[in-house]
C-alpha cells in the first residue's frame, strides 16, 4: 500500500497542516454513553422536525464542502450522507474509487493532506481499518468512518435508533405518532437482550463495543472458527463489567436467541472476502435466522429483527426477513437522521456534546 511507505516522514510546516485537536469517529469505543445518548436524541428531534413538523433545517454547513471518500459499492451509507449534507445546507462531494487517485496513483496520507484542506469534514468507507487510521491521523477536519473491515460506527447509530423509537412507545401516555425525541434512550435502551446470529465481522464487533456500554446484553452465535478481535473483545468485556450486563459467545444459535428481544444477522461474506464465499456458505451452514429457529430458540413473545443490509436470502429467510416483527427498512432509513447528528456534531460543531 503506497500509504505505509510515506508513515513516518514529517511532512513540511508549509504544508499547514493544523496541530490543533481534531475529533473524529472512528469506533464508538470513543464515544461516552451520554455523547452517543445526546446523538440518538438529536437524530431522534431531526426525523421529528422533517417529517411531523414540517421545519426547515438551520443550514449550519452553509458554503462547506463535505468529501465522501468511497471505497467500496453503498447505498444506505451513501444517499444517508449525501442527503444529510444537503440538509444541513452543505455541499456533499462523492469520490468513488474510480474518481480520485487515492491508492492508485497517491498515498492514503496525500490524499487526506490534500482533501482536508479544501473541506469541512470527511465521509471515508475504506477497507482495512488502518486506512481510516490514516485518513484520520493526516486530516486537518473530522474524520467519520463509513465502514472498515473492523469497525461501521454510523450503522450502529441507526440500530440503536430504531429499537428506541420501537420501545419509547412504551413510556409515554401521548397518542402522538413519534415520541423517540422525548423519551430519554436510558429508559428505553438498559436491559433489552440482543442475539447476533452469524459472522463475527465489521458489525458485530461495533455493537461488542457500543451495546454493553449503553447497557443491553449481547449474546453472539458464530461458527466457531470465527472470533471476534481479541482487542475488541477486551473493550467489550470491560464495559460489560462496568454495566453489569451479559455478553455471550457461542456457536449455537439457539442458546444466542434465548430470551432474546432483538435478533440481528448480516451477510456471511463482507465486502472484500468474496474470494471466500463458497467456503463461507458452508461453514455457515445452520445460521439462517428462520422462523423455525426463533420459535425453538425462545426469543421473546415481542421480538424484533435488525439487518444493516444489503441482505442475501442465505443468512435470513424471507419469512423473517418481511415479517411484522422485522425493523430493517426503518432501520435503513435511519441512518440518515443519524449520520445528520454525527455530521452536524462534527462538520458543524468540531466535537460531539454530552
Ligand atoms: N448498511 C450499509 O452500510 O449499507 P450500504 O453498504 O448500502 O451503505
Ligand atoms: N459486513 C458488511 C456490512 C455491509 C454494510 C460488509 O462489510 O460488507
């Protein structure tokens, strides 16, 4: 990769690069509980102000310019950004692989030197997640990581979103038809048990790092040759211990579904191990979430079920999948009020509040 040849030289103080503090999010381990609470709530009154009230945006991006650096194919993670930009009354720039010189021609390292210094924030989807540690490190504006192979912080946003609308229905008397703005996510949130069912990917290691902090146990059925990171098992064991909540690793599905209010799957082949796919659909054989396999797992009466798609029909049958209890285009739309409060709070406002 041409960006580790050029790691360790200093670059010129003509170069401007700013020594100043820069946020950026990388992987919600970086995020307090009441940073990622005061999120959900902002995404929460944004979707509130849009579609039940009519109000304008206050354009806090007026006249800035946010890169969205795309590695890899999107849908959700692009149109969420592009439309959340126009919103907030910025100019959302889409570089796609085949656009930009980054990886080709240039250094992961000039590219951020170079792109950062003409914009006010930076969209990156990438694939090893030392890119986006490069990206970020050489970056003069906020950095947001929209997929790695490691970590995808925006998706899990979204995920908490949806199951707070879902459950802030249960807190208030109102008859209104959203009530996720008003209802506090420590209410809604602490105690709701979720099954993964699957790979233990990109994912499955943001919700290690983000569920047990917010305090929703986690209880993960993987094929046994696959393991989450060691290092993100460590931070997800910490805030399990501090939270006091369940975290759960086994390689059957049923024992993960027990009890279980939310079960969440994602494709067994991520985007770059397609190389991998005829071995991987045969060693997940057995993980398709089916009606069968939540029946007989005991999921509660009330289940609900999150993709963070693009969905294949082998990890999640159709029955599930368009069934009553399935959140997943909620979910989708979701990330657009989300990824709105991530770039509001960084493009906008340098620093995410608590
Ligand atoms: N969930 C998600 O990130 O979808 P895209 O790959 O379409 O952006
Ligand atoms: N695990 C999937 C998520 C896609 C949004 C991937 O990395 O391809």
């Amino acid at each position: 990769m041409l960006s580790s040849t050029l790691k360790r030289i200093s670059l010129p103080s003509t170069c401007s690069r700013i020594q100043k503090q820069v946020n950026h999010l990388i992987t919600l381990a970086d995020l307090s509980k009441a940073q990622i609470h005061r999120l959900l709530m902002n995404a929460a009154q944004h979707k509130y102000n849009v579609k039940y009230e009519d109000k304008p945006s206050s354009k806090p991006l007026e006249g800035k310019s946010v890169a969205l650096i795309f590695s890899k194919r999107s849908t959700r993670t692009r149109v969420a950004s592009e439309t959340a930009t126009a919103y907030l009354g910025g100019h959302p720039m889409f570089l796609g692989s085949q656009d930009i010189q980054m990886g080709v021609n240039e250094s992961l390292l000039d590219t951020s030197v170079v792109v950062s210094s003409m914009v006010s924030g930076i969209m990156a989807r990438v694939g090893a997640h030392e890119e986006i540690l490069e990206l970020a490190k050489n970056s003069t504006v906020p950095v947001v990581n929209a997929l790695t192979d490691k970590y995808h912080p925006t998706q899990i946003l979204a995920d908490l979103l949806t199951l707070h609308e879902v459950y802030s229905k249960n807190h208030t008397d109102s008859k209104a038809p959203y009530s996720a703005h008003v209802v506090h996510p420590e209410k809604t949130l602490p105690g709701l048990k979720v099954a993964w069912i699957g790979d233990a990917n990109n994912i499955l290691h943001s919700m290690m790092v983000t569920l047990p902090k917010l305090g929703l146990h986690l209880s993960a059925a993987t094929p046994s040759k696959y393991h989450p990171d060691d290092d993100v098992l460590n931070i997800a064991k910490k805030e399990a211990a501090k939270s006091n909540t369940e975290l759960v690793f086994t390689s059957s599905p049923l024992e993960a579904i027990n009890g279980a209010d939310v079960i969440v799957t994602d494709t067994w082949v991520s985007m770059g191990q397609e190389a991998e796919k005829a071995q991987r659909l045969k060693e997940f054989s057995g993980y398709q979430v089916t009606m069968d396999m939540i029946k007989q797992g005991n999921a509660n009466k009330d289940w609900k079920f999150l993709h963070c798609l693009p969905r294949k029909p082998e990890e999640v049958d159709d029955e599930v999948f368009y069934s009553q209890n399935s959140l997943v285009f909620q979910e989708a739309e979701n990330r657009k009020w989300t990824i709105l409060a991530v770039f509001e709070a960084l493009f906008a406002n340098g620093k995410f509040e608590s």
